[in-house]
C-alpha cells in the first residue's frame, strides 16, 4: 500500500506500481493560522488605485519550484510596471541574484527565510499568492495562502484541486509556462473585482477543508483495510 499527499503524487506513484496507491491529502491547521491573526480570519487585502499589485511566492528560491518562470512572466510585459515581487525563503544559491541579473525590470524584494507566524503576517499584505512549481507533490503553503485570502495562481504539482481551490480560489497553469502565469497575473492585476472574488472563493474553501483528524482517520481506516486478512 502507498499513501499518496495528492492526486498528482498518487499517479506518479501508480505508473510505477499499478493498484494499491490511495490519495490521502495532507491537511491545515486552521486554528494556527487564525491564532497568528489575531483569533479572526484575514480579510484580502485591498489593493488602491494606482499602486501595484503585491505577488507573494514562498519557498526555496530554485528552478525545481519554478521560480524564473514567474520572473520571465513579469519581465517585459505590462507587469513590470504594475506588480511588485514578493520572495519569501532561503536562497542559499543566490538564484535570486541570478534572476535579477536576466530581469532587471522585474520590481521584486527577497525578504529571506522567516518565523512561521511572521510569514503569515507578510503573506496577508499581499495581493496574490503564485505557486510555479514544477514537482511539488502537495505544497502545504498554498493551503495556508488561501486561508489568509490570496487568490492563487499555481500549477497542477502541488495539490490545489485536491484542496478544492482550482476554478474558484486559483487559476491552474500549466508547469514551465511563463505565458500562462502572466496571463493569470494580468487578469488578476486588471479586474480588481475577479481578484476579490477570487480571495473570497480561496478562503472559503478553507474553511471547509478537511482537518488533520480527518486525515488521521481516513489513514488509520486504509491501515485497517490493508491489516485484514485476504
């Protein structure tokens, strides 16, 4: 038996073995998140006329995530002058440094790697949350991104359908595509009322995703199914 983070992870997972692979989603605890703000959910944040639009991404600062994607995405479109970068994590290649120098125009800060509750406190004063990654079998920072409001623009390798996010809280791209991350990008950096109905939509789904005690129970049942006698 194999038990799969996601839908993604358990195909994968079956090409190689056939049967026996179940999906079981990882879960959020959303009772940290709101701890983190205050007791309360976080409202989207509002974005004024005029000012950029703020992308947040988190994560290692690599390829394998997707990361120059985005900034090819930016570059040389109307974005550059529309959006600021938010890099949020450990870059211990200085890739970041790398991607600076192939896109000069692209407006960004690198924040460096912080505390669990300081990167919820960042990740709520932004405006989007993008998630490029190439392999990444279930990316629990997109849960805790939708729980803070941001709308998401992320690829089909890290659990957003499982999470019930995609069509409604995130526009799903296809991996290696910067064409189409800044087509979701600048459908989300004109329509002010599609990025807040998006926030909403990420939220609320949240609110409904299944618990780690969920999880728990869903994992021990497949355990008792696969303990019993054939």
């Amino acid at each position: 038996m194999v038990l799969a983070n996601s839908r993604f992870s358990a195909d994968s997972y079956r090409a190689l073995r056939g049967s026996g692979v179940h999906s079981v989603p990882l879960a959020l605890d959303l009772a940290k998140v709101r701890r983190s703000s205050g007791g309360t959910l976080t409202p989207a944040a509002t974005r004024h006329t005029g000012s950029r639009l703020r992308v947040a991404y988190a994560g290692q600062m690599n390829q394998r995530k997707g990361l120059g994607y985005v900034f090819e995405a930016i570059s040389g479109s109307r974005l550059a002058d529309t959006v600021q970068l938010n890099l949020y994590g450990s870059d211990s290649l200085q890739f970041v440094r790398t991607l600076h120098q192939e896109f000069p125009d692209v407006d960004f800060v690198h924040h460096g790697r912080l505390s669990q509750d300081a990167l919820w406190e960042q990740l709520a004063l932004n405006h989007v949350f993008v998630f490029p990654t190439l392999l990444d079998g279930f990316g629990s920072v997109i849960a805790e991104a939708a729980s803070l409001s941001l709308p998401l623009v992320v690829t089909d390798r890290c659990g957003a359908s499982d999470l019930n996010l995609v069509g409604a809280g995130a526009i799903e791209v296809p991996a290696h595509s910067s064409a189409a991350i800044r087509d979701a990008l600048l459908a989300l950096e004109a329509d002010e009322t599609l990025r807040l109905n998006m926030a909403h939509e990420a939220q609320r789904a949240m609110n409904a995703a299944w618990t780690w005690a969920d999880y728990g129970r869903t994992v021990g049942g497949l355990l008792m199914e696969g303990s019993e006698p054939s």
